[in-house]
DNA sequence: ATGGTAGTGGAACTA
C-alpha cells in the first residue's frame, strides 16, 4: 500500500507541527504541499527529516507560491515546472520507483500543482489574474499531451483552484459566477482532465451529488457551523492507476488543528489491484 | 457592495 497526500499549508513554516501530525496519524509515503511561502534557503529541511520524509524535491520563491514533493522514498528526476513565461513555482514532479522499496510494482510520476487563484472577477478582460488562470490550466494541459502518454501511471494533486461540481460548492447557484465555480473555469480544468484521461480519485468513491469541501475561508467565523466550503483540492490518477485506488479520505478534521491552514489534506492509498 | 482573516515581511500584495 502506497500513501499519497497533499495540503495546501499557506506557509510550510507555520505547518510544522500539523505536518509532524500528520506523518503520525496517516503514515503517508508521500506528500505534496502547495503554498509553501518560503524561498529554497529557508525552507524547513530538517524538521521534514526529522518527521520522516529525507527526500524532498522543492521549488520556491520569497512571500508567495511554492510547491514540494516530501517522501519516504527517493525521488527521481525532479522537474521544476514553469508555464505561461513565468518563473512562478506552481509545479513540480517527481518519480518513486519499486527498486528503491517502495510498495508499488511499476515507477509512479507524481505531479504536485499549485493553480492561480484568478482574483476576484471572472472575466479574462477586466481581470488579467483570472486570464492568467486559464491560460495556466490550457498551458498544463499542453505540457501532459505533448510530454506524456495516458499509460504512463501519474498522481497529479494540489490545489487546483477550482470546484467542477454542483455538490463542490455550498451553493451551487449562488457560486456560478464565483471565481472557482464559473462554467469557463470548469470548462478549462475539463480540457486538462482529458489531456491524460485522467480519473478524479475523490469522485471515484463518493458519489456525485454528496458534498465535498477541502476549504474554508479564514474570514468566517465559525468555519464548520457556517459550512461555506468549496472542494478546491484535487487527486488525479491517470488510467493505470485506477485498479489500484485503495481508499481516498479528505482529512476534514485537520482543519480544526492550530494554527489552521484555511485548505485541508486530501489522502489517496494505492493499493495492488484485485484479483479477478 | 462591503468586510470579514491569514501570511509574508516589514508596505502592499496575495489568497
């Protein structure tokens, strides 16, 4: 069994503690961070050691961004990723392979991906955040079509920015011009679901209509009474790996733990597929 | 249509 996971922290260095949590509690083989907020020199490496994962694949900048692959399991040909001619870290990849004692029987390429928020106003004209958003998500799906083959077994997660479903949002209708619920955005974040065909691990399991949130906004109060929640947070699996899903689990309960990330983990166990 | 919070880095920006 392989476990995969990833959180959006905002901030790995005020994480630490949530991260050490989480070793303990899930006994992941691998995990994916998005907006680590830190540059490359003052990112936590020993303290990731420490909680058990010495191979880190990282990629950085100062204040904003940031993305990483943690693992018990070395990691190889790690690729800092960079689309729409900027030097922004929003995407980096790596492979674990059985050779090294991983639990898996073929390498796996893991994909750690962190999408632009788009700002406030869902109109590539008036807003260049949200135009740099699609255009984002368009330059993904290029680079998996031209750089990959469906066959090749892949785990791409992170946050993803956008919630595709009706049951992804608390209101569907209220959020149908929301940045993350917009039909253009969906539309965008379909095109790269079908550049590898990849399979929606969380939908997989849990059927269509049953609500799911992976974030929460700071600014409410009482983040679970109000229950405002959008399911921003992603695994993607392309279609070699679909016989192997294990179990998936969004790990609600972490957003409780102090200081919260306003994000919770999403969990992916990998097992071997059953015998027929 | 506004404001509510968190994080970085030490103001203004991003989410």
């Amino acid at each position: 069994m392989l476990s995969l996971l990833t959180w959006n922290v905002n901030s790995i260095r005020k994480r630490i503690d949530g991260l050490a949590r989480l070793a303990e509690t899930t006994n992941a083989d691998v995990i994916c961070l998005q907006e680590t907020k830190v540059d490359g020199h003052l990112f936590p490496t020993d303290a990731m050691t420490e909680i058990g994962f010495p191979y880190q694949a990282i990629a950085g900048q100062p204040g904003y961004n940031g993305v990483a692959i943690l693992s018990r399991w070395p990691l190889h040909d790690i690729a800092r990723i960079h689309h729409c001619e900027r030097q922004d870290a929003r995407h980096i990849a790596a492979t674990i392979r059985p050779e090294d004692g991983a639990p898996i029987d073929e390498a796996i390429q893991i994909h750690s991906l962190y999408v632009p928020a788009g700002g406030p106003i869902p109109d590539p004209e008036a807003n260049p955040k949200f135009a740099h958003k699609l255009k984002f998500l368009d330059a993904v799906a290029d680079h998996f079509a031209g750089g990959y083959g469906y066959r090749d077994p892949m785990v791409l997660m992170g946050d993803f920015n956008v919630a595709p479903l009706p049951a992804d949002v608390w209101d569907h209708l209220k959020l149908s011009k929301i940045v993350t619920h917009t039909p253009i955005e969906i539309a965008a974040l379909e095109r790269l679901k079908r550049s590898l065909a990849f399979i929606d691990v969380v939908r997989e399991l849990i059927p269509a209509d049953d609500p799911v949130f992976t974030w929460w906004s700071y600014r409410a109060a009482d983040w679970q009474a109000v229950n405002k929640g959008r399911r921003l947070d992603h695994i993607w699996v392309t279609p070699p790996l679909k016989a192997h899903i294990a179990g998936v689990e969004v790990l609600v309960d972490v957003r409780h733990w102090q200081p919260p990330s306003d994000h919770v983990p999403v969990l992916l166990k990998l097992g071997k597929p059953p015998a027929i």
